[in-house]
C-alpha cells in the first residue's frame, strides 16, 4: 500500500485514461446488447435443433400474424376490402414471403374467420430472422386499414423485441434512479458535502472501465451478453462497490479519530478493513463467475458481474487511496463527527439476545421467516408477454385471438419430422396419421393439422374401415346392378317367347333362332343369379369378375343370334315380319343394354378387387387402420396438405398441435411432454422410428425453457455454495461456521422468494414468477449477502480473545451500522428496478431487496450468531456470562 500511496499520482492519472481511451476506443455495450440474440438456447435443446432443421430445408421464415378486428361483423364488402387490403400488405416490405388469404377455401377460411365473423386473422411468412419479421411488423403498422375495422401486428418475434426494448428503457431509469438515490444515501450516511462523491466518481470510473472490457471480450472472444448484463452491472457495482467505500472510509474516519498520521492510517485501513473487502470481493467474484457455468445464454450474461468486481478491487485498492491521500481529512468535510465510528444500538441490542438467548433468537427468526416459507409455492411463470404489459400492441393482438380462436390454435406445438428419404409415401403417410390420431385423442389436444389432415378434420378415405364400407357399399351396389340385369333379361325373354309365338312357319329359321336366344338368356339369367348371390355370401369379388366375363360372352352371342334372326325377318316381303323384325331390334338394344350393365359392374368389381389386393398386401395397415389408395394421393385436400406442411424436397414435414391450455402456460409446459412420450411409444417400430422428431414453436421452446432454466438453477447452486464454502472456510478456518452463514443465506433467499410471490401471484394476480427471476435472485442475494458475513466475521476473528460471546458481542456492536448502511444502499440500487417497468426486474430488484434487509435486519444478527453460539459455547455457560 505504502507503493501504491507513492506512485498514487501516476497510477490514477493512468487509471483515469485508460478509462477514457477505452470509452472512446471500444464498441457501445447497449448496441452489442442489443443485437446479441440472447434468447438462444443451447443447440443440443429439441426447439433449437427443430428451428435448424426448418432453417436448412429452407422452411424456417419467421411468421407474424396480423389480426383484423371489424367493428360489427364480416360483410361482402369488407371481405373484398379485405381482399384488396391483402395486396398492400404483401408489397409492404420486401422481407414478406407470402401472405395467406383467408378467403381462398372453404376450410382456410374456417380457420382464419372467427364463428362470430368479427376477426379475421391473416398468417404473414417473413423471410429472415426476428430482425427482419420486426421490419415487416412496423411496415404492416404504418399500413392504411380498411375503414370499420381495427389491426393488430403480433407474433413471437415481435413480442420477443418489444421486451428487449422495454429492458433498454428500464436499464436507463435504473442507471439515473441509482445514482440519485446513492448519493442521497451518502449524504444521509456522512452528513458530508466531499465524502459522496468520492464512492460515486470511483465506482463511475469502475462501470466504465468494466463496460469496455466487456466489450472487447464480446466482439472478440464471443464473451456472453444480453440486455441483463449492463443493469445488473449498474445495480451490483453501484450498489457493493458503495458498500466497500462505506467499509473502508469508514475505517479509515476512525483510524484518524485514533490520531494516526494520514498515510499510516491509510495502511492500517487496508491492512484491515481492506483485507476483509478483498475477502468480500473475492466471494462475489466467485458467486458471479460460477454463472459461467450455466448453459444458457442469458444466463451466462450476468458473469459480466465478476468482471466489475474484478475492476472494482483494482480501483478500490488504487484510486480509492488515493483520495484518501489527498483529501486527507477534509474529504470529511464540512462534518466533523459524521462517518465517525458509533457503536451501533439495535445491533448491540440484537446481539445480546442472539448471543445470550440464542433459543429466543431462533424463535423470532422462525416467526418472521416461517409464514412465507410455508405458503411458498414456487409458482413460475413462461409468459414473456407479461413482461409488456398488456397494453402493448402486440399483446393485445393476442387476446384478439384468443377470444377469437383459443390461443392454442394462434400459437400451436410444432413438431418437424425431418427424414434422409421421402415422406410422401403410403408407409410414412399411414404412420403420420396415426401418430395424429393419437394426439388428437389425447386429453391434452384440441386439433392436429398436417399432411394427413391440412385443416385438422381427417381424411376419411385414408382409413380402412371406411374404405371397407365403400367396398362393401360397391358390392350391394353390383348386387343391385345384377338384379336389374336379371329383370332386363327377363323382360327380353318374356319379349322373346311372344315373339316366338307369333313367328309362323315361313320363319321357321327365325323361330330356331329365337328358341336358342330365349335358351340362351335363361341360362345367363340363372347365372346372373348365381353370381349375385355368391357375391352376397362370400363377397369374393374376383371370382365374380371370371363369372361376369364369361356371362358377357353369352350375352354377345345371343346378341348375334338376336341379329341374325333380325335380318332374317327384314328378307321376307311380310308386314308381320317387319313388324316382329323390329320389335327383335328393341330386344337386341336391351341385350345390349344388360351388357354394358354388367361391364360397369364388372369395372366396380374389379376396383374392388385392386383394393383389396393392395390392402391385404400392404403391411402397414397392421395396427393402424390406416390404407393409403392411388387416387387419395391426387386428392386436392391432400395435395393442399403436401404443399403446405412437407418440406419442398419431401425429406420432412411439420405437424401442427394445438394444446387445449394457454401455450404460455405452465400447464402447457406439462402437455408438451405428454405429446412427446406420446410420439416416442406410437412411432416405435413405425417407418418414422429412425426419423428425427423435433419440437418447436411456443410451446416446445418454453418446454426447452424450463428444462434449461431448472437444470441452471440446480448447478449453479451447488457450485456456488461450494464456491463460497471454500472462500468462507479458507477466511474463518473453520467447516462449520460456513455452514450456517449459507444455511443462513439460503434461508433469506426462499423467505425473500415467498415473500415475492405473496406479492405479484396472490397480490398482483401474476400466474407466476418470470422464469429467470429463481436463478437471478439467488445469485444476487446469496453472492452480494456473503458479503455482510464477511464483514462480520472478520472482526469477529479480531476479537477472538475476548471469548464467543463477548467477541460476536463487540463485532456486532462495531459492525452494525456498517451493514445496516451497506444492506440500505445494495436494497436502494436493487430497488431501483422496481420502477423499471419490465416485470422480471421488478420482481429480481423485490426478492434482492426483501431477502437484503431481511438477512441484514433478522437473519445476520439474530439466526446466525444465536447458531454459532450455540454451537461454540454450552448454553449454561452462555448464562453465567449474561450474568
């Protein structure tokens, strides 16, 4: 320290303008905020692998919805409106791909206009990223709307960048708030004009000199950032970095109380005070780099924190003494008492309680922390549009749509099948149906939309029983066809046995003729009846197709015969046999007739005949019901479904799901996972086994989500408290002892939580607490809270001779108002979130602040000596002491 004070001209002139060169030199750290996409998830996780998949087949446009809502109810009028409108929205912006008309189909049309008639939504396919469906969104916006009717842009893109700029905006009224409320702190604190503006002037040049940093390690090392990192540099940095200015000047104002010279108290502060901030650095430092760890990304961005503290020990132990130096003890000024060290009363108050009836103690802190942990339920919620409001556009273009249409359909589950062959085949078409067929029986499911069923009703001719039932319906059809044979052939008899009757002897040759017709008929007409009624029996079609051949055959010859005894009666100069002669024409037209009859249902039977050959030859009809013809596949229904749910190339597909819950919601969450062990055991042992089935869209990312955020959680915890077990153990030589301080800790951070939750889920309504807010609280509260353990234990070690409870005693007594203040200033700088405007910060900056004056009020000076106390001294002994 003693060369630090030597050089301190040089060392802080050169602090100084690294700072400023840096500042000038480096990237803005808002703008490469801003542009990293610091929602990613970790490309192992199922949505991400499904956004590739979609992105490498080149089907992964962003998609933006634009909602029309009509003031009465849909009219020819404003349906052409509408209509007319649809081509201005494509030429809006040339990142627009294509635009879905509602009115192009009947079914399209079911799906896009609501039953009352008064939303129409119209789908918008964007090409490129969130960037791009952003400029589409604000080109649609600047649109003239057709009269009588009110638009809505919205989509997850949208929403995604409307909380990214809700952020910015609270990080800048947290940053002024900060530095307000801390310099009215110190005011308060010191009762001193100078003393203020020396933390703030040394932790200024710290969050620049640690934003530049930050930045250089992003744009060349690909250091973690998101919108996160800047306001909790502000919020940590401003807020300990104060703490540890309290902490030394205020040591250093009572070294100089003790007339030490300025340099020799300078040296003493450091080797004191000092030495117990470096300890406290250190645990944050740790408490903060652990957050490397995570795997997610927005995660992984507060690990900027270390690099402040890292910057804030460098400056503390170079420029900070240096005004220490300099100012002397006019840095005091104009108080001459202010800052001065005073025993503190409420903490010497709380220590002989804690020290002396430790049971009591414990009890208290039981009465205080109890209530919220037992009603804490770990409520969470995945709804980013809460972090909005529900005035944002966007958002209120979502409730459109689900007072319209239920939000499952607006935000469904997607599932990508993504294959090294083609899918539109009959053995992956039949298994893609029935894997439909399953979700959509499932609890969970309200509609399945894809190849099979493009508007969520099912293509009827792809199942068995119904085709069986067309067959069997053919069949009773070529039944029927072959009574009206036999009675047409009946007739001709009937005709023939009159005309035979009438024929005289001159016809001799024509009578011959036509008892070998009237045979002949009877014959086929017994046949007939055979057929008709071995079809009935045994409905075997393809025996009935070689007898229908055969009685065709017949047919034509008695036609012949029919014709010939024709023209033998046109040869004789008779009127009688002219007369007969045409009435033998007519009977020869209804042989004709019945002919053409029976190859009609000849032609049905021999459809019947393919079916059935191909389906008992189809072996994936086996557990499914399911039969794919040739002629389904020319089906337009079916061709519409290819061309919108299949990839071009027909190597993948995406189905749609729509879930019956809120797709924000945790209940949502909980049927994706339904839906995937549903796919896992229906395609097992189906031609889409070895296929990849991926998950995406709302939905599947928050199922992502919570896995990742969980899973974060849990790791990050266990090394965070190994972290500062080790660091605690190493500075207070002791296990134990650092068992309680983070048994302490944890017990501040899940009183904080249901404290939290008491207010913005049974309060404010809330469904939960955001997501990220678990992970965030505790790592700000236990990593800052460490801190104020250090401070007191450290003096608790320098007060070792005086035994456990006279030494705890005099550490808290000196201690106190230093932990109270710093507790007060860190609360104040997390507060500072609350007026954000943006939900997660809200509720982090709540959980920081409850959990700090908790710790720093009921759980520091009255749980965690009242343990050690008991721990280190008998209670009877504890006793004699008091007294």
């Amino acid at each position: 320290m003693r060369t630090i004070l030597r050089f301190r001209w040089v060392i802080a002139s050169a602090l100084l303008a690294v700072t400023v060169l840096l500042f000038f030199l480096t990237p803005d750290l808002s703008r490469l905020a801003g542009e990293e996409e610091s929602f990613q998830l970790p490309e192992d996780m199922t949505s991400q692998q499904a956004d590739t998949i979609l992105e490498d087949a080149g089907e992964g446009a962003e998609s933006i919805s634009l909602v029309l809502e009509l003031d009465n109810w849909l009219t020819a009028e404003k349906e052409q409106n509408i209509t007319g409108y649809l081509e201005d929205i494509r030429s809006a912006d040339d990142n627009i791909e294509e635009v879905t008309s509602p009115f192009e189909r009947e079914e399209v049309r079911n799906q896009l206009v609501s039953e009352e008639n008064n939303v129409v939504l119209v789908p918008v396919s964007v090409n490129g990223g969130q960037e791009a469906a952003v400029q589409a969104g604000e080109a649609l916006q600047s649109l003239s709307v057709p009269d009588g009717m009110t638009q809505y842009v919205t989509g997850d893109a949208i929403i995604s960048d409307a909380v990214d700029e809700t952020t910015q905006d609270g990080l800048q009224r947290t940053e002024g708030i900060t530095v307000v409320l801390i310099f009215a702190l110190l005011l308060v604190v010191f009762r001193a004009v100078v003393t203020p503006f020396v933390p703030l002037i040394s932790v200024a040049v710290t969050y620049l000199l640690s934003q530049s940093i930050i930045s250089l390690l992003a744009e060349g090392f690909g250091f973690p950032l998101s919108t996160y990192t800047q306001i909790f540099l502000v919020a940590v940095l401003f807020g300990i970095g104060t703490d540890y200015c309290i902490l030394l000047l205020s040591r250093y104002k009572e070294e100089l109380s003790d007339g030490q010279e300025v340099k020799d108290a300078i040296v003493n502060t450091y080797s004191t005070a000092g030495k117990t901030l470096l300890y406290s650095g250190i645990a944050v430092f740790v408490g903060f780099a652990a957050i490397g760890f995570a795997d997610f990304a927005i995660f992984q961005s507060a690990v900027g924190v270390a690099v402040g503290i890292a910057v804030l020990l460098l400056v503390l132990y170079t420029l900070m003494p240096f005004f220490m130096a300099v100012l002397k003890d006019k840095l005091f000024w104009p108080s001459k008492k202010g800052g001065e060290h005073q025993d503190n009363k409420l903490w010497k108050a709380m220590g002989r309680l804690s020290v002396f009836r430790p049971v009591i103690s414990i009890v208290i802190a039981a009465v205080v922390t109890l209530p919220f942990l037992l009603t804490y339920d770990n409520d969470i919620s995945y709804n980013n549009t809460d972090e909005i409001g529900s005035e944002a556009q966007s958002v209120e273009g979502l409730h459109v749509i689900e007072s319209a249409f239920g939000m499952g359909d607006a935000l469904p589950l997607e599932m990508v099948i993504d294959s090294e062959n083609d899918m539109i085949t009959k053995e992956k078409l039949a298994a893609v149906e029935s894997l439909a067929r399953t979700l959509e029986q499932s609890s969970a499911v309200d509609e399945v939309r894809g190849v099979t069923r493009p508007t969520g009703s099912v293509l009827d001719d792809m199942y068995v029983d119904n085709q069986l039932e067309d067959v069997s319906t053919g069949i009773s059809d070529a039944r029927d066809g072959l009574g009206e044979v036999q009675n047409g052939l009946s007739e001709v008899r009937n005709g023939l046995q009159d005309m035979n009757s009438q024929v005289q002897g001159s016809a001799s040759g024509s009578r011959g003729s036509l008892n070998e017709a009237v045979s002949g008929i009877q014959d086929i007409n017994s046949q007939v009846g055979t057929i008709s009624s071995q079809l009935q029996q045994t409905g075997n079609t393809q025996a009935a197709v070689q007898q229908l051949s055969g009685v065709q055959q017949g047919l034509t010859e008695v036609q012949n015969g029919l014709q010939q005894g024709s023209q033998q009666m046109s040869n004789q100069q008779q009127a009688q046999a002219n007369d007969l002669a045409a009435s033998l024409d007519e009977l020869t037209n209804g042989v004709q007739e019945a002919i053409n009859g029976l190859e009609d249902i000849e032609s049905g039977l021999e459809s019947a005949q393919t079916y059935t050959a191909e389906a008992s030859g189809a072996s994936y009809i086996r557990g499914s019901g399911v039969f794919v013809p040739d002629d389904l596949l020319e089906n337009e229904d079916f061709q519409e479904g290819v061309r919108q749910y299949a990839f071009e190339d027909q190597t993948g597909m995406t189905i749609e799901v729509s879930l019956k819950e809120d797709p924000y919601s945790v209940e949502a969450i909980e049927a994706v996972d339904q839906v995937k062990q549903l796919v896992s055991m229906e395609t097992a042992g189906t031609p889409l086994e070895q296929d990849t089935i991926t998950y995406s869209g709302v939905p599947g990312t928050n199922a992502d989500l919570e896995d990742i955020s969980t899973e974060d959680f849990t790791n990050t915890i266990i090394i965070i408290l190994i972290g500062l077990f080790l660091i605690l153990a190493v500075l207070l030589r002791s296990l134990v002892k650092p068992v309680f301080i983070l048994g302490g800790l944890m017990l501040a951070y899940y009183t904080a939580m249901g404290a939290a939750e008491m207010i913005f889920v049974q309060g404010l309504d809330y469904p939960g607490m955001m997501w990220p807010v678990p992970f965030f609280g505790f790592v700000m509260l236990v990593a800052l809270g460490v801190d104020y353990s250090i401070f007191l234990f450290d003096r608790y070690r320098e007060e070792a001779e005086l035994g456990v409870q006279e030494g705890l005693l005099k550490a808290m007594k000196k201690m106190g108002t230093v932990i109270i203040t710093a507790a007060i200033i860190l609360s104040g700088t997390f507060g500072a979130m609350i007026p954000s405007g943006v939900l997660t910060l809200m509720q982090v900056g709540t959980v920081v602040v409850t959990g700090l004056l908790l710790f720093g009020l009921i759980i520091l000076p009255l749980f965690i000596p009242a343990v050690v106390s008991l721990h280190d001294s008998p209670p009877s002994l504890s006793k004699r002491k008091e007294k």
